[in-house]
C-alpha cells in the first residue's frame, strides 16, 4: 500500500494525485507495505506520470483500491483488460478498472536519488510460471 501523509480525506488524496499524474507535475507518493518486493519498498517515493494505451506488461501502475493506493505490476493486456500483480504475490492477480489508476510510476526515488527504473525489461513474475 502506499500512503501520503496529508490531511486530506483518502479519496480527495486520491484525486488530486490523479490529476496531478496527468499533468507534467509528476506527483511522487510514499511507497508502504511488502506486495512489491523486493524491488520496491521503503522508504522510497514513486514518481507518477499518466497512465494510458501505452502501457506495456512490465510497467507497474498505481491504482486506488478501497480508499487506499497500490502499486502493483502489469502482467497481462488483453482486450481492455490490465491484469497486475504485486511482484511479491504473482499468484494474486488483480483487474483494476482504467477509472482506478492514478498513475504509471515512471521513476523510483530513494533519498531524493534515482534508484531504478520499473521499466517492462526486469524480470515480471507470473502465477503461471510458478
């Protein structure tokens, strides 16, 4: 789960990072919880930058899920559908709806400094290879 530490109520966080995402802002986002290691964990800050048709298998996308922000890895398109998993849990897919994405992380930021590029080359699990 990832969190942001502002008094604003969870969905209105939400929406703003959203609009932020699909502007040249490039909003960043504390990462929090275990679904993404061990590549992603924290205390490093996601980068956000749009979501859309050019999202690839491989990108990992933010997306809002009761009330709370998750960043989870794309691991299958087809046909309208983006299925994601966390990188630590591959065996539990999930389907957010394009509505739910707030985000495609673009860049990941440890002590202000550039750590990795989630970029679609690293290595994606999948629940079928296992």
């Amino acid at each position: 789960m990832i969190q942001s530490k502002h008094a604003l109520e969870p969905r209105m966080k939400i929406e703003v990072i959203k609009l932020l995402s699909d502007r040249a802002s490039e909003p960043r986002v504390a990462m929090r919880g275990l679904s993404m290691l061990p590549l992603l964990h924290e205390p490093m800050l996601l980068k956000l930058g749009p979501s859309g048709s050019d999202d690839r298998v491989g990108d990992i996308l933010v997306f809002e899920r009761d009330g709370k922000l998750v960043a989870h890895r794309i691991t299958r398109l087809r046909h309208g559908i983006i299925e994601t998993c966390g990188d630590a849990h591959p065996w539990a897919p999930e389907y957010p709806e394009r509505e739910a994405i707030v985000g495609k992380v673009m860049a990941v930021l440890e002590n202000d400094r550039p750590q990795c590029a989630p970029d679609r080359h690293l290595p994606v699990p999948s629940a079928r290879a296992l």
